[in-house]
C-alpha cells in the first residue's frame, strides 16, 4: 500500500509540475520599440527605453539574432505597399510635394 501511494504522489507532482513547465516552453515573444538605454557586453544584458519611458531590461546571447539596417540611396519605386515609411513634404499652391522619404528596408547580404 505504501508503494502504491509513493507512486501515486510521484505522479501527482508530476503532473502538476508538467504544465508549468509546458507553458515555460510556449511563451511568446513580445515585441518593443525603443532606444539602447545600455548595453553591457561583459554582463550581456542591455535596457531598452521605450516612447512611453517604460524601461525595459533584457539579456542576450550568442545565438541572439541581430539585423542592421542600413540608410542607402532607392527609387521611389522601390517601395511597396504597405511599407512604414516617414515623409517630408512642402505645400506649393494646392499640391503636397514629396522632398524626402525615409524606410527601413532590410541591408543585403554583406552589409
């Protein structure tokens, strides 16, 4: 009787342990803008400051993924549809006049 109630609590922890480590696993990733507040490369964490002035501490690795987007001349044909982009404009009589037009675009391999 003893045995079968030593499984029976072994089961029962881990059962009850299972789905909290379940959820460990599936968490999903959350996504912030901001600015570098600071980066330690010796302690690998950095701070992110958001718009809102939320501070947001987080630590990396070496398999953390890096993308570098680089400013390089375009075509206004090169945009697409859809693209975030920020604009300067002037008015001339009753038109709008693009002068500028910023996007982020993914650098190519090599840059």
């Amino acid at each position: 009787m003893a045995k079968l109630l030593s499984c029976g609590i072994v089961l029962l922890a881990v059962v009850a342990v299972s789905p909290a480590v379940a959820q460990e696993k599936k968490a999903k990733p959350v996504k912030v803008t901001g600015d570098v507040g600071l980066l330690d490369l010796e302690k690998n964490y950095m701070i992110v400051v958001t718009k809102e002035g939320k501070l947001v501490t987080v630590d990396f690795d070496q398999k953390t993924k890096v993308t570098k987007y680089v400013p390089q001349g375009a075509k206004v044909s090169d945009l697409g549809l859809g693209q975030a982009a920020t604009i300067t404009y002037r008015k001339e009589g009753d038109k709008s006049v693009l002068d500028a037009i910023e996007v982020k675009m993914k650098a190519t391999k090599g840059e």
